[in-house]
C-alpha cells in the first residue's frame, strides 16, 4: 500500500523547489517563468498548508495585468535564455514583460475555494484580487466571444491545451512565411516524441509574430488572425470561473452588475459548442465554421460549468474504459491518438481535476472513478507534467507544480475535497 503521507510530503516539496519567491515555476529548466493558470493551480497546493502563500501567488499573478484587463500567459519576472520564445519575441505591452496572449481563467475558481476555506482570514486579500478577477472577465467578453457566445482562442498555447488535434485544421490554412530560423528549448529538456512537431511550432511562432506586429491590439488581431476557434476548454472553464466569480462578489459585497447577463450568454455559448454529429461537445473553427469533430478532454469540462449531458458522459464512459490512466486527453479510439505527444493522448491531473471536481458537483458518479485513475497514476508514476494514459509512464517535465497542487487538494486520500 502506498505510503500517502510521504507522497503529501514529496508534493510540498515540489511546490518549495519551484517557489521563486512570490510566483511558482511550472519546473525547473523546461518551464522557468510564472505561466497564468499553473500558477493558479500552483495556489491551490499552497492553500492546503501555507494559506498566505497561496494568496501571494495570486496576487503576483495579477501584477501582470494589461490596462485592457487581459491576463498574460507568461509573465517573465526574470530573464531566462532555457526559455523560446522570450520576451524579446512576443513585445508585450503590460507593466511586466509577458507574452500576450491569455490561458484558461481559473484564477477565479481557485480564489473562490481558498476564500471559502478561511472566510475572515481571507477577506482583504480576495477584495483586493476581485476587481481584477472582473476586468479580466469582462476582456474576455469584450474580444474572446463569438456570435454564439462561446470563448475563442486565438493562439493554440491560449486554450493551455497546445498542440491537440482540434487545431489541426485552422493551421493547416497557416502559411508560416518569415518565420525563419530559431532554436526551440523544449525538445532539449524533454524528449522530442513527447512534444509538438516543427510544423505546430512554426505556425506558433508565426501567430506569435503576428499578434507582435501589431502591438498585440485587440481590434486589429480580431479583424486579421487566420486563427479563431470556438473552444470547449475555454469557454466551460469561464462559464464555471463565472460562477465562482458572481458567488465571490455577492459573499464580498462587491457590484456585480452584468455578471448574471454573461453567465447567460456563456450558457448559450457553451450549448453552441454542441456537435450533433459527434454527439458531443466538441471546437469549433469560427473561420470556416467547421467542427473539428474530437471528443477530448475538454469536452468533459461541462460538467464544472454546470450542464449535464448524459450523451457526454457516455463518451466519457468509452474512453475511460480503453485506458488504466485517465482521462486521455484526445480518443484513444481516434487515428489521431498519440499517447505521449502532449494533448494528443496524454492524460493530465488537472483536467482531471476540472473535469472530477465538476461531476462530483453535479453528483455524478464518475466522479470517483476519474480522482480514482489521477491518484493511482501519480502513487504508481509520480509528480509528471502529464502520463500515457495507456500504461501511466510519466511524460514530459517532472517534479512538476501543478500535479502536486493536484495531488494535495484533491486526490490524495488526506486531501479536504
């Protein structure tokens, strides 16, 4: 039997090794700056033994916030040449050098949980995170909604979920001329096979050149990327973060006007994301207007924004059944499926925490079995950044934040929830 104390133990360790003082580092070497939503992942491990801990790294999170309200991707605290691209590639235009694109806003889920863990003791820092949570938001609903209401990403390192088969399509139409040459520093960290390919990485960069041209503005980026797509990942994570946000704001006294009325038009949004095909919820290219008929991790986020779906959970249901350590972050039954190439098979602890914790809320009954795959895969394979959902060997990064985080907040045994 598994020694869960020592593995509590080894997951704050974790968590301290890659403390920077005031923000956490995703790993050492493959991943040395503060990205968005680890780091709010990074809060949630913290809360569950350091609660001031956990708040500076929110707060250090939101020091980086665009006069837009948008919050970076990656904010670059330090200068750190392990890292392509860099801040001399993207030319961010907020108070810290970042790049500039956004990553899924959990940010909000998070600063409710710990809020709602020591109430009195948490008061001032919440109020002073709140309104910040809020212009956020608001940026997403000013540029990131379609006519439908769902979230669209305009990068693939946006969605957090980089090199998934959903995008497969829109960067197919990518032209990457003028990107030239450059030097990648993942594949020197971590095994080329485990990530993505030279043609993903020159359309990233050339998105990246783009978005860099024109001083990263909203309104021209709208009218000129070739790359919008209408994302599960997205939009039910800030349907959910929504939620949290609203509930936060009402328990503070906080003004909350238009909230409810976007929570509304993300319900709709979330509904447009439907494949009746498919039968399920699945991306879709607002370019062409078509589906990129997957069935993928994020299509099991709906559960966490609070709709049901019996058809989903039927897909769940299959691709579960074909792995010992899910959830497989693309159909396993997909010609498509690779097992250890990023998010296009891997299975991730926090997706599973996303996808568990929602169906738990919603009472499901697959909620155990998905925190039952995600703590038998760390016991058996450790802290990586994610696994082979097929025989749970570790891929990736190791000593990784947010599988830690993970673990200690939800899936191992001593955890609260």
């Amino acid at each position: 039997m598994a020694d869960y104390d020592a593995l509590d133990a080894e997951a704050r360790r974790i968590l301290h090794l890659n403390d920077r003082g005031g923000y956490t580092v995703p790993t050492d070497g493959l991943y040395p700056y503060q990205w968005n939503w680890d780091s709010a992942f990074a809060a949630f491990g913290f809360a569950q033994f350091d609660l001031d801990r956990a708040w500076v790294e929110l707060e250090t999170l939101m020091t980086g916030q665009w006069a837009s309200g948008m919050v970076p991707h990656i904010l670059f605290h330090q200068v750190d040449d392990r890292y392509f691209p860099g801040p001399d590639v993207w030319q961010g235009v907020g108070p810290i050098p970042s790049s500039g694109i956004t990553q899924p806003a959990v940010a909000a889920i998070f600063a409710r949980l710990i809020y709602e863990q020591a109430p009195e003791e948490s008061r001032d820092r919440v109020m002073a995170l709140w309104p910040k949570l809020r212009a956020w938001h608001r940026w997403f609903m000013d540029w990131r909604t379609d006519d439908a209401g769902a979230i669209c990403v305009t990068h693939p390192w946006e969605a957090g979920r980089d090199n998934t088969p959903e995008w497969d399509a829109p960067l197919k139409r990518i032209d990457p001329q003028g990107v030239g040459e450059y030097t990648r520093r993942d594949t020197s960290h971590v095994d080329p096979a485990m990530r993505p390919t030279k043609f993903d990485y020159d359309r990233y960069i050339w998105l990246v050149n783009l978005g860099a041209s024109v001083g990263w503005d909203d309104a021209k980026l709208k009218a000129i990327n070739p790359f919008r797509v209408a994302d599960p990942t997205m939009t039910f994570i800030l349907l959910r973060a929504h939620r949290d946000l609203l509930a936060l704001g009402e328990a503070l006294g906080c003004d909350t006007a238009g909230i409810a009325d976007e929570i509304a038009v993300l319900e709709a949004g979330a509904r447009s994301l439907w494949n009746p095909e498919l039968r399920c919820f699945d991306a879709r290219d607002v370019v062409t207007g078509d589906w990129a008929g997957c069935v993928s991790s994020a299509s099991f986020l709906c559960w966490g924004a609070g709709i049901d779906d019996a058809e989903t959970a039927a897909h769940l249901d299959r691709v579960m059944a074909k792995v010992q350590y899910g959830v497989p972050s693309h159909d396993p039954e997909s010609p498509r499926f690779e097992p250890k190439r990023y998010w296009r098979g891997p299975s991730w602890a926090i997706m599973n925490y996303l996808i568990g914790s929602g169906l738990a809320a919603m009472g499901k009954p697959q909620a155990d079995m998905v925190r039952d795959h995600t703590r038998a895969a760390i016991e058996h394979h450790g802290f990586a950044e994610y696994f082979d959902p097929l025989t749970g060997d570790p891929a990736g990064g190791s000593t990784f934040t947010w599988t830690a985080a993970v673990w200690l907040g939800w899936a191992s045994p001593n955890a609260r929830g």
